[in-house]
C-alpha cells in the first residue's frame, strides 16, 4: 500500500471573520432549540390523545409551548444577521 501524496505548497487557511462565526453558531443553537421545542409540542400532543393529562395539564402546557414559541421568535429575530451589502 503506498502513503497518499503529501501535499506541498502553503498550509490551507480558513479566512474565518468573528462575526460570521457567531452568526452561523447563534443559527446553529435555534435550529437545535427549535427541534427540542417540536418534540416537546409532539410528546405533549401524544400525552393528551392518550388522555393522560387533566383539562389544566393541557392548557397549562398549552400557554407553555405558546410561551416557547414567542421567546424562540424573539431570539431569532435578536440573534439573526442582516444582511450586508458588498
């Protein structure tokens, strides 16, 4: 088995700005939290079809996944870049 070629020439850099990088990790956490919000609201949906939570339970759990949603909303619209011009 031979070695693959050892690549000559200048190391490869990542011109990487700050900014972007913060961008990209900020999009990275919503979309996760946004997943963690949809399976919350798909466990919950199970629970009342299987008629384990009282009538307070599911409002109570109601406004909470509300509450969720707007304060996903709010970040997003917080951390979201705008766009630059060139």
């Amino acid at each position: 088995m031979t070695a693959a070629p050892r690549r000559t020439g200048p190391p490869l850099r990542v011109d990487l700005d700050a900014e972007d990088v913060g961008a990209a990790f900020a999009q990275l956490v919503l979309t996760v939290m946004e997943l963690v919000r949809e399976l919350l609201e798909r466990q919950a949906l199970r629970r009342v079809e299987a008629g384990d939570l009282t009538d307070e339970q599911i409002e109570r759990l109601g406004c909470a996944l509300r509450d969720i949603a707007a304060q996903l909303d709010e970040l997003r619209t917080t951390v979201t870049p705008t766009r630059r011009n060139p």
